[in-house]
C-alpha cells in the first residue's frame, strides 16, 4: 500500500504544532464517518439521473404492458394473455423491489 507522504507530513506537522505525540482516541471513526458520509452524498448525486432514467424506462414499460392487456379483451380468452399478465407483473415486481431498495440504504 502506497502512503501518500504529503498528507502524513501535514497531519504530523498539526500534531506536534498542538503538542500530540499520538492521536486521540475516536479520531479514526470520526474520520471513517466523514468519509462515509461523503461518499454517500456523491454517489446520491452522481446516479440520481440515471436511477430516473431507469424509473422512467420501466414506468413506460409498465404502461405498454397495460396497454397490450386492454388490446387483448382481457374478457376474452386470448392465448397472449398470460404473457401480458406475466409480463406486468414481473415489472411491477422489479420497480418495488428498486424502491425498496432505493429508500432501505
């Protein structure tokens, strides 16, 4: 593992600055939650957009399957119907579980 020298220079340069020959205690986990915080927000950010795309996308194709069952007659028994009825549920299936997902972490 590669230690980049230069942030180790400065953090013991403000160490001895204060006076610390070690580091205090919880200044590790601080510093984990920091980084796990920020990494959280950027990720947020950075796939907001094509978790909308996404949505979007099987959005539609929820709607189309819709749209085939009400062309089939679903009164009518109609081999296609299955695949129709198979198919909206497989992409009502797949956006809960995005949203479960999506809102659990």
């Amino acid at each position: 593992m590669k230690i980049d020298k230069r942030t180790s220079d400065r953090l013991s340069a403000m160490m001895k600055e204060r006076g610390l020959d070690a580091a205090p205690e919880g200044l590790s986990d601080r510093l984990v939650n920091i980084a796990v915080r920020s990494y959280k927000s950027n990720y947020s950010m950075r796939y907001k957009k094509e978790e909308r795309i996404g949505k979007g996308i099987l959005f539609v194709l929820v709607l189309l399957n819709l749209w085939m069952l009400y062309i089939l007659l679903p009164g009518a028994i109609h081999p296609a119907l299955p695949a129709g009825v198979a198919a909206l549920a497989v992409g009502l299936g797949v956006m809960i579980r995005l949203n479960k997902w999506r809102y659990a972490g």
